[in-house]
C-alpha cells in the first residue's frame, strides 16, 4: 500500500470509528451499543497496525 492510500485509509477508518461512538452512544439496547464499541475498537486497532506496518521495525 502507498502512504497516499494508507493514510486515506487511516483516515476512513478513523471517521467510521467516531460514527462508531455516535452511534454507540444512541444506542436504545445492549446489542446495539456493544456493536458500536466493538467496530470502535476495531477501527482504532486497525489505524494501530497501519501505524506498526508504516513505522515499525522492518525485519530482514
């Protein structure tokens, strides 16, 4: 993947995890909020390991 299309990625990612929070936050039931943190918490893991992939060690 290039920077360009990592960061447009991290990017998306990143908005769907606020509308993940919103939407989390609205929630009427458990399912629906749990749904919400659970694609949060993946969104922010995902940016995470674009991150690691970007910055981290590279190996040899």
């Amino acid at each position: 993947m290039s920077y360009t299309s990592t960061w447009v990625t991290g990017g998306l990612m990143a908005v769907l995890g606020l509308l993940a929070l919103v939407f989390a936050s609205g929630a009427t039931d458990a399912i629906a909020y749990w749904t919400g943190l659970g694609l949060f918490l993946f969104c922010v893991l995902f940016c995470f390991g674009l991150i690691n992939k970007n910055v981290g060690k590279k190996k040899d």
